[in-house]
C-alpha cells in the first residue's frame, strides 16, 4: 500500500526533472502506481474509500447500554473492573 509520503517525494522528484520511472522505483512504488496518482493529483489518503462494512458482529451490542451507564456514573472505571 502506497503511503502519503511516498507520493510526496514522487511528486518532488517529477518537480525537480526526473524521469517518471527513477521517481516512481526511489519512492518505492512501481511506474503504473506512480502514474495513477500524478494523474489523479490526490493522495492514497484521499482516494481511499472508508470501510463500510464489519467482519463480524459487535460483541457489546448487548451489553452496551449497561456499560455505558456504567462509565457515565464513574468515568474511572477501567475494562477489568467492569467485566470482573
């Protein structure tokens, strides 16, 4: 996965001359890559679409209510003191 810094020194690099294809292998990424974010001109944070979907269901959905009633009667509470 491409990082924001990465495409930062890409587009310096591009900025100061260098071919696309040295700028592309010393940002660490390969040409194709490097071509699609000059193209675009936004950065991988950016472009990358938030996750919408869970891997598996939300094991508090049943006891949430109660723990948060909890935590907002004493905000001191820690994990082991509410579990145990």
């Amino acid at each position: 996965m491409v990082t924001d810094e990465q495409v930062r020194l890409l587009m310096s690099l591009i900025n100061k001359g260098m071919p696309q294809v040295t700028a592309a292998a010393k940002a660490g990424m390969s040409e194709r890559t490097a071509r699609k974010y000059l193209r675009s001109g936004q950065m991988p944070s950016v472009l990358r679409a938030p996750r919408t979907w869970r891997t598996r269901s939300d094991p508090f959905a049943e006891v949430w209510p109660e723990i948060e009633s909890l935590l907002q009667q004493d905000g001191g509470l820690q994990a082991k003191t509410v579990v145990g």
